[in-house]
C-alpha cells in the first residue's frame, strides 16, 4: 500500500508561486505514477499533471501547461508541483493520487477515478 499526504498550499496573490508537495509512504514508491488533480468549489476534480515512475515522462493539462511542473525525487518519495503565475482559476483543492504503472500516456487518462491510491487534499487560494 501507499500512503500520500499533499502539503504546500495556502494564500498566494495572483501571479505569485507556490510549490506543492506529495509525500508518500508505504513500499515500492518508484512503482508508481504520480497525479496530481484539483477541485475547484461546484466544479468536477480535474486531471492537471502526471508523472511517470521513473520521473521521465510528465504531462499537463492545458488550463495549466507553461507555468506548473511536476517533479520527483524517489530518493525522498515526494512528488513536487511547482506552480508558477498562478490565477484566480487556480483556486481549488490540490490532490496528488499513485496509480501502480510505469507511464501515463497522455494526460487525458487522468479522469477523476484515476488512481490506486489518493491522499488528502491541500487548498490553494489565488487572490486577485
């Protein structure tokens, strides 16, 4: 099993940067691929970035592709996001969430059931 905790998030005014974290605990972290995906209030959990297990093979959505970047470091199992430029529209819970393969191949299979396992979520408020 995996546990995940996200973290990192908090108030930021529009156009700073935040960088979230997911740490993970239980065995085999660099068997999985990591997601990160965000609900905003009244609207659906979207899909916004992955991570293949091995850290060379990312993914974006376009509501966000150019300013976030995930990354890893299996050593310290912890996924980051570094969110850059953020926007009112970025307001939303922050999830990160394992899936036991090797790769995504495109964002899009990042649908809201995606995942083996999902941690708790960090809110991440832009203000204008």
């Amino acid at each position: 099993d995996v546990q995940l905790q996200a973290s990192g998030g908090g108030l930021v005014q529009a156009g700073g940067s935040l960088r979230l974290s997911c740490a993970a605990s239980g065995s085999n972290f660099d068997d999985y691929s990591i997601g990160w995906f965000r609900q905003a209030p009244g609207k659906a959990r979207e899909g916004i970035s992955c991570i293949s297990s091995s850290g060379g093979n990312t993914h974006y959505a376009d509501s966000v592709k150019g300013r976030f970047t995930i990354s890893r470091d299996n050593a310290k199992n912890t996924v980051y996001l570094q969110m850059n430029s953020l926007k009112p529209e970025d307001t939303a819970v922050y999830y990160c969430a394992a899936a036991h393969i090797e790769y995504v191949l495109s964002i899009r299979e990042l649908l809201p059931q995606w995942g083996d396992y999902w941690g708790k979520g960090t809110l991440v408020t832009v203000s204008s």
